[in-house]
C-alpha cells in the first residue's frame, strides 16, 4: 500500500513541477517533449520534479523487492 501511495503521489508532484514549468515559461513543447532536456527549471520546480521521481523510484524499488523476496 505505500508503495502504490509513493508511486502516484509522486508523479502527482512530478506533474505539479511540470505545470509550475508551464506555468512560469508558457513553454509547452518542453513539457510534451519531456525526453528532449530543453525545460529550464528553476531551483524550485527542480526540486520538486526530482522529489516526484524520487518518490516514483522509490515505489518501483520496493515492488520488485516484494516481488522478488516474498
């Protein structure tokens, strides 16, 4: 259970950096084309986007470990 809470939680806040990026630059093609590093984020929405994936790792990391030890 609090893997499936990590994982949506954080690409919940993974989103909200995305849309705080949208937001400041109205710069939409860099978050559509999230693969290309064109998005320059400030202090704020970075830290933001890495807790999101942080917190997304975190949950895949504890599934396979599930998965492969239980």
């Amino acid at each position: 259970m609090i893997e499936e809470f990590l994982f949506w939680g954080g690409l919940v806040v993974f989103l909200v950096s995305l849309g705080l990026y949208a937001g400041r630059t109205k710069d939409f093609k860099s978050v559509v084309m999230f693969w290309q590093p064109t998005a320059n984020f400030n202090e704020v929405e970075f830290k933001v986007n890495r807790a999101g994936l942080s917190m997304m790792i975190v949950a895949v990391a504890m599934r396979l470990i599930a998965f492969f030890m239980g």
